[in-house]
C-alpha cells in the first residue's frame, strides 16, 4: 500500500491497515522477532504509548502526519506508521490515555 493509497482509502480501510500495522509491530517486539535492540525497544516504547487509545485517534494521528509529510511518501508504509507515532508520542502534546485501548473501534 502506498501513501497515496492510504489517504484514498475509506476510513474504514485506514482502521484496518492502522490496526494492522499497530498488532505486527506490537506482536513482533514481544515476543522478540526484531533483531535491532534499539529498534525493538523503540517498537515497544510507541506501542505502549499507543495503546492509550483507540483506532480512530490512531487514524487521525497517521493520517495527519502523512499529510503534513508528504517528502516522505516514497518510504514504506509501516515505517511512516512508526515515525508518526514515535513524532506524536515524544512530541510536545503526546498521546494520553482515553481510557480505551488501541483495539477499540468506536
């Protein structure tokens, strides 16, 4: 899937790939499938940030940093996934339980 294919896609469409990308990455870190130890400690400090929310606020956050980055179209989409939340949960308004989990679909 590319970016552009990402945005012309329907909501529930982005839900899908958002959710998706957000359990491989999860599932990967846990049980120890990314070889790159700063990688994985990455993977599992955005995932546990992530999980404060629900898919929607996932989508949004995605959505919009794809659009306000569109430089970075060419790379590929589950690394887009993880910059966007590595930029949302780090930066200044960080992503702050809802009291919903990241599996919840509204």
């Amino acid at each position: 899937m590319s970016a552009d294919d990402y945005l012309m896609g329907s909501q529930q469409e982005r839900w899908g790939f958002v959710q998706g990308v957000y359990d491989t990455y999860g599932a990967m870190a846990r049980l120890g499938k990314i070889a790159d130890p700063k990688l994985n400690a990455a993977v599992n400090g955005i995932t546990d940030c992530a999980i404060k929310v629900t898919v929607n606020e996932l989508e949004q956050t995605f959505t919009s940093w794809l659009e306000s980055n569109p430089d970075r179209w060419n790379e590929k989409m589950p690394s887009l996934f993880l910059a966007a939340l590595d930029a949302r949960c780090a930066g200044p308004n960080p992503i702050r339980a809802q009291g919903a989990s990241a599996a919840a679909t509204n």
